[in-house]
C-alpha cells in the first residue's frame, strides 16, 4: 500500500477512524464565557490584523485574528446562509482543526472570522470525475496536473477531486497506483482521492490486485466499452463487475458501441468527412442507447449496482428509467456539456475550431438539453460532475496533435470544466429556477461523496466534517478564459452570461480563494482513502 506522509491513518477503516476523531472533537471542551453576536466590520485604522473583502455586489466579507480575546475556535463563519441537501437554515459555523466543530447562532470567538452577510454557503464541491496529469501517449499531454487542477477547482468552489489512476493494457494496478501518487504528491491544493481505471483484467489483477487495493481505499472504477487501448468486452466486464459485487466496489461504466463507432467512422473518413464536426455523426445517441442497455444487462446479470458515467443524451436516460423502474441500482451522472453545449459548437462547417469542443459521448441538440435538465430535476442523475478532459488548442501536444489540423478521429477527447462546473450550474440551474438549492448541492457535494466513500467527511456542513465551504457572490458577468485559472488555453463556456461565482473558498479551515486571489499552498491537499459506497444499503450478504 502506498504510503505518504500526507495520508491519514486511518485508512484501514476510513469510516471507523472518522467517527473516533469527530467523539475526540465533541468531547473537546469549548469555552463559551464569552458569548456574543458577532461584532461590526471592522476598519483597518482600528482593528489590528484584520482584512476586508469589498465584493461586487457591496457586501463586505471580513476575516482576521482576534489577538485581544481567548478563541473558541481557529475559524467562525458568521450569519451564513447553510445549504445541505436537505436543509438551508441560518447559523454561524465554529470551525476547530480543520472540521466543522458547531453550528448555531451567536457562536464564541473565533481566532479567524469571516462575515458571510447572509450569502449562500454550501459544502465544498465534489468534482468526482476529472483527468489530471493521466498518463498519455506522445505526443499528446493533459494541460493541468495537480498543481494547476487544483488551484483551478479550488478557485471554482471544488475542494475534493477524484481524478483516475490509470492501468494500461500489459501494465498493473499497482504500478498506475504508484505512478499517480509520484504524480500527485506534494502538488495538490485541495484533497484528492483515486479511481481506478482497469483496461487488462488479467486474472491476478481479478483474483488479488483490484480485491486488495479495494480494501486500502481505492473503492471505485471506471471501465470502457469504447475507446480500442481501454474497451473490454463482456465477459470482461463480467468479470470485474463479479469484482465489485465480491468486495463493495463502485463500477463507473463509460457507455458507448465502439463497434458500431469504428463502423461509423471508416464510412465517413471514406466520404471524406473528417472536420471536428463530424465527431459527433460518428457516435449518435443510439450507440450510447445500445451501451447502456448491455451495461445494464450485465450489471443485472451479475446483481451489482453501476453507475453510468457522462450521460449525454435522452436514448440513454430512457434506457435508465427502464431499469429504476425495474427495481435496478443504475445510478447516473451527467457533465454541464450536456446543458450548455450542441452539436453545433464542434462546428457547422470543415472549419478546425471545433476540435476544442470534441468530447465523448458528443453533445446533441438544443432540444437534448431539457431532457437533462429535467433528469438533474427529478432525480435521475445521481451525480453532477466536470469530467475535465484539459488539452490545450493550440499546442502540439493537445488538440493539434505534432502541431497538426488532424481528422476527428485523432484529435484528444475532452474539454476543461473543473473550474466552472458548480458556477454554470448554480446560474442556471438554482437562479435559473430549474433545481432546488438542495439539489444542487446533492448533486455536487453530498452524492459524490456517498457513492464515493467519503460521506460524511466530505459532502455536507455537519459537525465532525472537514471545513470545506463556499460561500457564494451572485452577481452578472460574462464568463472568457482570461477568469480562470486551469493552463488550458480555452473555455468551451467562454460567453456564457453567469450569475454567480464562488465568493470565497474554504478548504480544511484555510481560505484557498478570496473572491480575488488564490492563495496557494502546494501539498495543502490530502490523500483520502476512500470507504464503501453509502448510496444504498450495504448488502448484509452475497
């Protein structure tokens, strides 16, 4: 197992050892002799050690020290607007190594305080599908790596990430796994755990690696159906669902024919149509329909829940309301390039600037978009995520591959979002009247975190989990990449009229972003293993 200085020590049972540390915490006395509202905003000619915030909306966010007065706690939040998904409610949040210590009203000093002004403040994002720094063929190379990924998640309220180890064919798990941790150490900002990502089920990987790597905290996977260095076939994926049923495992399942693909594409290539647009021909919804069902089948056949990663389009969400009304485990995810992005943006002429918006499953059109809206409304989507893909446009290792204009079939897969997942999505979807506030943060933080082993740690505002906040600005601007803070030299989203933006971001207790500046501390971010999935009951027996 992999060790690391930054790891915590309880990852033999992550859940065992978080609910020991949150008793130490309640039974850690808190002095309150010297309760009181919070105090006015201070000024600099009068207050030692304090800074104020001037946000664009003209509330004032102040934080500080409070050298004159024995502190309660290191950090307070005052007069917040709390989000979880089930609840919104007023309170001040005390904040004690880290972890959320108390909520109520009026709490004790804090050594740090912040005045939220009554904004919104929800859990820190989980963004539980992102590529950072994955191993790629030359000359292809991924824009972000930990350092720089994260400081984009952290300026864009996502302070856990869960990025991919990944195996190649002829290579082990072990070997991915280590290879991402040298990858990762001493780089990141936020905290970070690992999927697994098998594509060479050999038998000693089925019978003793993915069981024991499950059992040290790599309690996720994701396998392909596509993709001709990663697909598996069925019996394959036989076998390694078998795996995660065997040991509690969560299977992430990328859903697309590459069959019928392959068919599609040599057809178009014949007729010499290659330009960026045509990506989209070559993998139709219903090679995304046909996927999902045989991935369903299979996850029936072997009685293992799945969950069906990136979503795109209304033939693959009909294929999972089948299933959930057949009494199936099918969870979902979906990404905001399915709301916000068409067919059209890969292009409607042979021009090459399309390429900066090739991804897979593709975007479909303008009608597409409501269907998933209304699935992120009622439920089906389990799971919001960015799935940042970050390749460069205008680089040779990026979307011209060798410095080339290359057919569709060549150009790198994915698009940068890590940044602006939980922005688009709150403008939009919450101050757009689409989803409720809850929902929202269901979908971002506290889902993520339970089918991913780190609820309650992570996910909510409760006492015992870490301080991972956001509080939020709503305020108009139109969104350009000169906002952001990834390396890539684009935003698919440049244009898009937001309303609103992470104000702050608070990570573990520490301020990572100020509305204004990102305050970077590189190695900030912990290694988390990860516990059993907690979106549905754990099975008593197999």
């Amino acid at each position: 197992m992999f060790n690391d200085s930054n790891v915590d020590d309880h990852v033999d049972n992550p859940v065992e050892a978080w609910l020991d540390s949150l008793a130490r915490l309640l039974l850690k006395p808190v002095r309150t002799q010297h309760r009181r509202q919070a105090s006015p905003i201070p000024s600099p000619s009068n207050v030692n050690n304090h800074v104020s915030i001037n946000h664009h909306h003209h509330a004032r966010v102040w934080c500080g020290k409070r050298p004159e007065m024995s502190a309660a706690f290191d950090l307070v939040v005052r007069r917040a607007r709390v989000a979880t998904a089930s609840d919104c409610f007023d309170a001040d949040i005390g904040v004690t190594g880290g972890r959320i210590a108390q909520l109520g009203i009026g709490l004790a000093p804090g050594a740090r305080e912040i005045d939220a002004a009554h904004r919104v403040v929800t859990p820190g994002g989980v963004d539980a599908h992102c590529h950072l720094d994955q191993p790629m063929a030359p000359p292809m190379r991924m824009a972000d790596d930990f350092d720089t990924g994260t400081r984009a998640a952290a300026c864009g309220g996502t302070t856990t990430v869960i990025p991919f180890a990944a195996q190649y064919k002829g290579g082990t798990l072990r070997d991915a796994v280590a290879d991402y941790h040298r990858r990762a150490e001493g780089k990141a900002h936020v905290d970070y755990a690992f999927h697994l990502i098998v594509s060479d089920p050999t038998p000693a990987v089925l019978a003793d690696e993915l069981p024991a790597l499950i059992a040290e905290g790599y309690t996720s996977f994701k396998v392909y159906m596509t993709y001709d260095d990663l697909k598996l076939d069925d019996g394959q994926m036989l076998d390694v669902l078998a795996v995660a049923r065997a040991h509690g495992a969560m299977a992430m399942i990328h859903a697309e024919n590459a069959d019928a693909i392959e068919w599609l594409t040599r057809r178009l290539e014949a007729a010499g149509r290659t330009a960026p647009r045509f990506h989209a021909a070559s993998r139709p919804m219903l090679v995304e329909r046909e996927a999902t069902h045989r991935a369903i089948a299979l996850a029936e056949l072997v009685d293992v829940p799945i969950l069906i990663v990136h979503v795109s389009g209304r033939e693959a969400v009909e294929q999972i309301r089948w299933a959930r009304g057949h009494g199936l485990s099918v969870f979902a995810e979906t990404c905001p390039q399915y709301l916000f992005l068409t067919a059209a943006d890969l292009g409607v002429d042979d021009s090459y600037q399309g390429a900066r918006c090739v991804c897979s499953p593709p975007p479909r059109d303008k009608a597409n978009q409501q269907v998933i809206w209304d699935g992120l409304a009622d439920g089906l989507f389990t799971v919001f995520s960015s799935d940042h893909a970050p390749f460069r446009y205008d680089a040779p290792e990026g979307k011209k591959p060798g410095g080339q204009e290359v057919a569709f079939r060549h150009i790198p897969n994915g698009i940068p979002g890590i940044e602006t997942r939980l922005a688009l999505l709150y403008s939009e979807g919450v101050l757009g009247g689409r989803i409720t506030l809850e929902k929202f943060v269901e979908l971002t933080s506290t889902n993520p975190a339970k089918a991913y082993g780190l609820h309650p740690r992570k996910g909510t505002i409760a006492i015992g989990s870490d301080a991972d906040l956001v509080i939020w600005d709503e305020r108009e601007f139109v969104l350009s990449n000169e906002h952001l803070h990834h390396a890539v030299d684009y935003t698919p989203y440049a244009g898009q009229t937001l309303r609103a933006w992470p104000g702050m971001t608070i990570a573990g207790g520490e301020v990572v972003w100020d509305g204004k500046e990102f305050h970077p501390r590189a190695g900030r971010g912990r290694f988390l293993p990860c516990g059993a999935p907690t979106l549905r009951p754990r099975r008593t027996s197999l």
